[in-house]
C-alpha cells in the first residue's frame, strides 16, 4: 500500500483538531487545503519567483544575509544544482521593500510578492495556534512576534544529475515551514517513523507544511520534526517557494507549562532561536541531531 502524507483542510475546523494533531506526532509533516489563498496568486507568486531567480547572479549577489544563510545562496559542493534568494521576515514590510529594491523588482512584482506574503504570514500564524490548541494551549498570543522567513528555491535538474541529490537530507531548524512546490517537477521526499522515504508528489492548489526541530522542542517532544530531502527525478528546472516560521526573535524557546506533568518532564533546556540556529551551524548537525545537545539529561539516563 502505497504511504501518503495526511491532509488537513483548513476550513473544516474544530473538526480537524485531532488529525492535526496526529498528523503532527506520526509524520511532522501534511498537505494543506482549502488554504484562501487564491490558485491565481500562486501562479502569479511563481512566475515572479522564477524570474527573480533567472536575473544575472551579479544582481542575485544583491541579496544579502540579515542573518547567516538568509540572503542569496549560490550553488555549493554540498548542493550543487541548488540557488535561492531569501527574505528574513515576510511579515515586516520594510523587509519586503528591502528585498524588492535589492534584486530591482518591477511595481507588479513587488504587488505580487506583498500579496503573497500576506497571506502566507496569516496562515502560518493561524496553522501556530492550532497546533498550540491541538494540545490544548489555548493563549492566542504565544506566536506573536515569531519572524517567518521566506526562500525561493531553484534546482537546476539535468538528465546527467538524474538520481543524485538536490538538497540532502535535514529538518527545518525553526517551528513550520509552508511550502509551495514546483506543479511539474516533483523530487521532494520526506521521512517517515520507520525511516522509510516517501515521495511526497506535487498536488494543484495545495501547500504542504513541514514541522521543525523548535516545534519538536516547543511541544515537548510530541510533534515530529520531519526529515526530508530534494532528489533529481527528472531532468528540468524546478522552482519552489517555502516560507519558514522560525521561533521568538528575542525570547526563548520552551515547552509551555501546560505540556509538562509527572508523565512529561521537560526534554530540553530553554534556548534562543539564533543560539540553536548557530549550534547547527557550528555543528553541521542539520538533521535534527542538534536537539540532543539541549536535550536535559536526567540521572536515571546515565
């Protein structure tokens, strides 16, 4: 039987609450539908996007890091067919603007990219508390203030690269990503419980969500931080554009009071987003390895 990611429809809550949730422990990972955001905006969003992405690298270059990795990232030797541009927080509009001015977006591209933002920014918000209420937190303003960051990918997939890796395999670092796919070049593959990979194929209309290692920390070990890979299947230029909703920008990472009792002692020391984020960099623990390292480790475990 073939293993599919689950599906959540956006519109068909409080009834979805408990499939949120297992979707979240089991695989860390599920399609979004009915999302309200128009198929005309996320076809416009890519062609915006792929022209960006075609501009000459010496205007790409432009695009410079707010933090480390948050700017242009030029083909390496760990990803060689793998470009992207970035924007480090989707929901200030000075940041937009700045990013729009860096890579000389016309007033239609920046209307597009504004638009699209907007509305990417609302539902990672919405999609933060639910999980939150999933397991019964019910504060409404745990997530305000979280930056989301946005990256538009380019894969440049030839018939010589066919079977090799396009972004090897790692978590998201922060608390969800959005991600809208490529229609026509699949390739994404995420991991499931039993270490097996499953290809997640690109549906029409639909987003899919990932959860990362700050929700893993955030839930106190009960959502999943999901492994996934980018494997060339074709040959083809395929574009995609994730949207990243980090963590606190200044205050620290914690499982709220209400997810730890006797049954659930807290997993892992507080700590910053940035100070985590820099711990994997550090490291090159880009996996999900890294959370060992804030992992409290109780007398009983040695």
């Amino acid at each position: 039987m073939e293993k599919i990611v689950p599906t959540i429809d956006l519109h068909d809550f409080p009834a979805q609450y408990q499939q949120l949730r297992t979707a979240s422990e089991d695989w860390g990972c599920f399609r979004l539908v009915n999302h309200k955001i128009p198929n005309s905006l996320m076809s416009e969003m890519k062609i915006v996007v792929r022209s960006l992405l075609d501009l000459p690298i010496e205007i790409k270059r432009r695009n410079s890091d707010v933090i480390a990795g948050s700017g242009y990232m030029a083909p390496s030797q760990v990803n060689p067919l793998y470009e992207a541009l970035g924007l480090y927080d989707m929901g200030s509009s000075e940041a937009i603007d700045n990013f729009c001015s860096q890579l000389n977006a016309s007033p239609h591209q920046r209307k597009v990219i504004e638009a699209y933002a907007k509305a990417i920014h609302e539902i990672a918000m919405d999609l933060a508390r639910k999980l939150g209420e999933s397991l019964g937190i019910q504060r409404s303003d745990v997530f305000e203030g979280w930056p989301c960051q946005f990256r538009i990918n380019k894969y440049n997939f030839s018939r010589e690269t066919v079977g090799s890796s396009g972004v090897q395999m790692h978590t998201d670092s922060g608390f969800l990503t959005i991600l809208q796919d490529d229609e026509n070049v699949g390739g994404l593959e995420v991991m499931d419980k039993s270490g097996e990979f499953v290809a997640v194929d690109p549906q029409h209309g639909t987003l899919l969500v990932n959860l990362g290692d700050v929700a893993k920390a955030w839930s106190n070990g009960r959502f999943c931080n999901v492994k996934h890979r980018v494997q060339c299947k074709e040959a083809g230029i395929r574009v995609s554009i994730a949207s990243f909703f980090l963590g606190p920008k200044e205050a620290e990472v914690e499982a709220p009071s209400e997810l730890i009792d006797s049954q659930h002692p807290r997993l892992f020391t507080s700590f910053t987003y940035e100070d985590y984020r820099k711990l994997r960099l550090k490291t090159k623990l880009q996996a999900g390895e890294a959370l060992e390292l804030v992992r409290i480790i109780r007398s009983s475990e040695n």
